[in-house]
C-alpha cells in the first residue's frame, strides 16, 4: 500500500488562536486552482479533495466531527462509485482505462487510505451534497495520480463527469448510509448478544436464590435472583430479533434513481447492474426498490431503525433501573445484589461507591431517545421528491449505533460479569415477607389468608408461625407448600 500525503482541515475553519504560531501562512502554502460556476479557488496542492469540498469545509463548521470520524460512512461511498464504474463500463459509457483507475483509488480508501481526506462536517446544508462531491473529487484525483497526471487536472478524469457518472447525490447518499448502517447494526447486535450471554450466566447462577419480587415497588410473591436476570437475557434477545427485521428493511436501495427517481442521465439497464456490483463488493443482498421516485423521498425506513433503536435503549435503560436499585444501600437500600466497584463515588464523602457504569448506560438511553426525535422530525420534513434533512438523519443514527454498542460493550465487562448475590439479605427479605401469605390461597382460601397477612403486619410477627397457630395447614404441607421449586412456578391444585 503507497503512502500517501497526510493533509488536516484547512486552517480558514479555525480562529487564528488555535492555529499554532509556527505555522507557514496559508498565503505562502503551494495551491492549485479549481473551478465551480461560483468561480475560481486556490485549493491546497497537497489535498485530494477539490474546490466543492473546500467550500463545504468553510460553509459548515457545526460539529468538528467530518466523514473522517465515520469510516464506514466513507467505504461505504467508495464501494458505491465503484460498482458504478463498474455498471457503467459494462455498459460502455466509460471507457476501461478510467474504469480501472477509479476502482484502483476506490478499493485503496475501502482499505483505509485517504480517510483523512473526507473533511466535510457530518451536519451539512444541501442533502449531503458535499458528501458526495468530497468523495468524487478525493476518489477522482487519487485516480489521476494512477493515471500519472497531477492532481486537478480533470480533463483526464472528472469528478462529475466519471466518478459521478450516472448518480445524484439524492441516490448515493441515502444508499451509502444504509450500507454503512447494515455494518453497524451488525455491530450492535453482536454487542448485544455478549451482554445477553452474561445476563444468561447470572441467571444461572443465581437460580437457587430464592427473593421477593415486587411490583409498584411494593412486596410480591418469590421469584429467583435467577428468573429476574433471566428476564434482562430475554429482553436482549428479542431486541436483537427486532434490529435483524429492520436491517432487512434497509437493504432496499435507490440507485439509478439519480435526481428525484426518474433516472434521468443514467442509462435503462443501470439500476440493475449497479446493484448487482454493490451487493457483489459488500456483500450485502441489495435490491432495487420497486419505485424510484418513492424510493428518493421517503425516509421511512431510517425512522422503522431508530424507532427500534429507541426501544432497545428503553429497555436496556430499565435494566440499569433495576441494577442501580437491587443495589442501592449498602446499609440503607435493597442490598440485594453487588455491583462492581468501579471508582470512588464522591469527592466529600469517604467509602461512597456509585453505580457509575449503569448511569452512563441510561445517560446513552436518553441520547438515544432524543435522537429519535430529532430523526422523525427529520424525516417529516421532507418536501416533494426529496428529503434535504438526511445528514441530520445520518449524524443522529450513527450515533445512536455506536453509542448504544459502547454501552452494550460497557455494561457488559464493567458491570454485569461481575455481580454477586447478597444471599443472606434475599432469604431474610423472604422470611419477614408478608408476600409469600399469597401462594398459600389456593390451600387456605383468599379470607383467611388476608387476615394472617393483616395480623402479621399488625404485630411484626412472621405468616408462617400464625399459619400453623391458627391451624390453616400442617406443618409439612406448609413447609413443602413453601419450597422455592413450588414458590416461583405455577402448581396444580385440586378443585375447591
């Protein structure tokens, strides 16, 4: 792999503080010119990007977060010019020589190179128009310096002209944040699925320990530490069912749709073929959706994946919920279960230890639920044949993708792996319970099994020992009616 001129973000989109003193002026640096119809530019003569990227750059200074932070996001653009290259060359639009270097400078970035060089803001004016134009202009001139002319010089190889032949940016965009969102779905799912598998280890180990389960945060009847842990593996489980159905929905592309999803400019059997060639590089099974110009606007399938996002970090959100309240106290909470010491809690008060790794989890959560609102927004406001809105929809997924993972990843090794059970708390908690008196209803009748619960709140005394003084039951129907194998299933009883 040739090593290739590193190049950062021109210094016009910093103040003059932050620029270090010892830097050469920018008016001393080597340029080239390029024109766009709003006329001539000097570009700096080391980068691979052109005169559209530059103005991106200068226009949209809103994150400090470029293309460059989203890797996928870039192979997944490099992997589209390719597959059209590829199509139109089959075609016989363009000829094999610019074929051969344009899949050449596109295969490089898709290993990693010139990532450096997609500079342009993730939140951008223009439907992602300088995306598109940043990666044509950093794909076109890498392939010139293939070709053997310098960069700029696009009467050999244009970025328009080639690298863009037969595609808008209203096609290319939207298809390269669904590839680039597949990967990360992937990604997420598998973060899921290692928490799941821990989850799934607690309840294991955790299945003879008998507690109280509560509801309204009030006594109960007994589960098993084990069931309730069992039941945060099953919610994992079925989220990951539901991110598998909407990456489905997301494999349906526009391709060839080109401006608004007539096709104009691109040749009749391009659709097809491109898509063929980009699910040929990804590996991924595209298909072409059935209505261009339906296809081109509708965002509908961005809104089905952050909705599903939405519900992850809802539930993964009442986990840690859960975790931080079994293990409130020490002395003056639950204490029912142990979570990892991570870090000292408190800067004032000494031997605090705070549920810190499932904080930062539902801090993600809440992200996560804005995000979603910022994409439905996004995604309504869409006007006629195209949503110009879709860079805000990509900042807000990505993030979402990523950041849910990180927390997955986190919970998982920082926190989940390492709980232990207070078994002696949870059996006492079970013991002094007014709860259990419900298992016995079906053998002392909803009356009689109210009045031992009332009497036993009244005097502090426990509902067995008033069970057997009343004489309700005998001692061994009571003992074996209360073993944790018959407490925390459901039984057979004989017909009053």
């Amino acid at each position: 792999m040739p090593v290739f001129n590193q190049h950062r973000v021109p210094d016009r989109i910093r103040t003059p503080e932050e620029r270090p003193v010892t830097q050469v002026p920018a008016s001393a640096r080597p340029t080239r010119t390029e024109h766009d119809l709003l006329g001539d530019r000097e570009v700096p003569a080391q980068a691979y990007y052109g005169v559209h990227t530059l103005r991106a750059v200068e226009n949209f200074a809103i994150t400090g977060r470029t293309l460059a932070d989203c890797p996928d996001l870039i192979n997944a653009l490099a992997a589209i010019k390719q597959a059209a290259a590829l199509a139109n060359r089959e075609l016989g639009l363009l000829d094999p020589t610019r074929t051969e270097a344009i899949v050449a400078a596109c295969e490089e970035i898709r290993a990693g190179a010139l990532h450096e060089q997609f500079v342009v803001d993730l939140i951008q004016g223009g439907a992602g128009t300088s995306t598109n134009m940043n990666a044509n202009e950093v794909i076109a001139n890498r392939a010139l310096e293939i070709l053997g002319h310098p960069r700029g010089a696009y009467e050999h190889l244009h970025p328009n002209e080639h690298v863009n032949m037969g595609q808008s940016t209203n096609d290319v965009y939207p298809t390269a944040l669904k590839i680039a969102a597949t990967g990360a779905i992937r990604q997420l799912i598998d973060a899921m699925a290692g928490l799941r598998a821990s989850f799934a280890a607690k309840s294991t180990e955790f299945a003879d320990i008998l507690k109280m389960g509560r509801t309204q945060l009030q006594d109960a009847v007994p589960m098993t530490l084990g069931q309730e842990f069992g039941t945060y593996a099953l919610m994992l489980r079925e989220d990951e069912a539901r991110l598998g159905e909407a990456a489905l929905l997301i494999r349906e592309i526009n391709m060839g749709a080109t401006a608004i999803g007539t096709g104009i400019t691109a040749h009749p059997l391009y659709a097809a073929l491109v898509c063929a060639r980009l699910s040929e590089i990804t590996g991924i099974p595209l298909e072409t959706a059935e209505d261009l110009v339906e296809a081109t606007q509708d965002c509908g399938a961005f809104v089905q994946l952050s909705g599903v996002l939405k519900r992850v970090a809802v539930k993964l959100s009442k986990t840690c919920n859960d975790l931080r309240l079994l293990s409130s106290g020490p002395r003056a909470g639950f204490n029912e279960i142990n979570l990892p010491a991570r870090q000292a809690g408190s800067s004032i008060m000494p031997g605090k230890v705070n549920p810190v790794i499932p904080e930062v989890v539902n801090q993600v959560a809440f992200e996560v639920i804005g995000n979603d609102v910022t994409i439905t927004f996004a995604a309504e406001a869409g006007q006629l044949q195209l949503n110009a809105f879709e860079p805000i929809i990509a900042y807000s997924l990505f993030n979402s993708l990523t950041h849910l993972r990180a927390a997955c990843i986190t919970l998982d090794v920082h926190c989940v792996r390492g709980i232990t059970a207070n078994r002696e708390r949870l059996r006492a908690s079970v013991e002094q319970s007014i709860g259990i008196v419900t298992a016995l209803n079906p053998y002392i009748g909803y009356r009689n099994a109210t009045a031992v619960a009332l009497e036993a709140h009244a005097t502090g005394r426990g509902v067995y020992e008033l069970v057997l003084e009343k004489g309700l039951m005998a001692k061994e129907q009571l003992d074996a009616v209360l073993q944790p194998d018959r407490l925390t299933r459901p039984q057979a009883f004989a017909a009053a």
